[in-house]
C-alpha cells in the first residue's frame, strides 16, 4: 500500500500526472488483515448482524487503512510546491460506497476530501448529509476545479459548495 502511495505521490511531484485512482479494498473482497489480527475475511466481517466482536475486527481494518491514509497525506504534506504543499494543490477523497456493509446502506457515507484544490476548497469543517445530497455533486465541484466545464455529471446539475 505504501509503495503505491509513494509513487503517486512521485507521479504528482513529477508532474507525471495529476490525476490519480487507488482502491484499498474491493468491497467484495474477503481477504484477512492479518497485519492487523484479522484472521476473517473483510466481506464476512462486514455482515457484521450487529455482533460486536465482529465489528470490532472491522474497527481494526478501517483503522489500518485510515492509518494508510494519513500516511499518503503526510507524504503530500511534506512535499514543498510553490507557496504551499503539493497537499494544498490536491484534491485528495478517501471513503466508501457504502456507509454500513451489514445494511448495505449508502446514507450518510462517510467520505474525507483533503486538500486545498489550490485554495478553491475551504478546509477544515464538517458537511453534513442530512439531505441525501448525491456524492455526484461531490464530483462534479471537483470536475470543475480542474477545468473541466461540465455542467452535469451523473443524475446532478449542480455542484457541492466547497468555498
């Protein structure tokens, strides 16, 4: 995971490429996380019925790959760019399709957009999802951003506010 963390973060130094896709996980998967004493596969797990111990372990898992990510952030950080960070110039979305695998519920997902956009993001707060706002609004404000004039994007016609 880190060495394909590291060469994003080379990819986007270098101006290889600015755009970048890495899944952690795929949400079918059923791989252990023994790294982290997790002997049960991450599917099973997430059909947790409420059992405790259970989700426990998938505590365990999302901690590791929170952890992951707060490495790929600090890598990001530290690389200087102009009058901020290559941080500050990214757009960086970490989360799930699904906010709890037990009901397969997309309510409420909880997604983490890091980064500054060049100062075209406000950071540091919290928006909430009361409204079941689409996460394509998501994607359409960061379309935007980096000058793709789409006006639409999946069933929505109008971006996330993000300013």
């Amino acid at each position: 995971i880190r060495l394909m963390m590291d060469i994003l973060v080379v990819a986007f130094q270098s101006d290889a490429t600015r755009i970048g896709t890495f899944m952690l996980g795929n949400a079918g998967d059923n791989r252990p996380y023994r790294m982290v004493g997790v002997n049960e596969g991450h599917h099973s797990l997430s059909h947790h019925g409420n059992k405790a111990e259970k989700m426990d372990q998938i505590r365990k898992i999302d901690g590791f790959l929170a952890n992951q990510f707060a490495y790929f952030l600090g890598r990001l950080r530290d690389v200087k760019e102009g009058e901020g960070t290559l941080l500050d110039n990214s757009m960086i979305v970490y989360g799930s399709s699904l906010s709890d695998g037990h009901e397969h519920s997309e309510d409420n997902l909880p997604l983490l957009l890091a980064g500054r956009g060049g100062g075209t993001i406000r950071s540091g707060r919290v928006i909430s999802n009361r409204k079941k706002t689409s996460m394509s609004r998501l994607h359409l404000a960061l379309l935007q951003r980096i000058g793709i004039q789409q006006q639409q994007f999946a069933e929505v016609s109008r971006p996330i506010e993000l300013i």
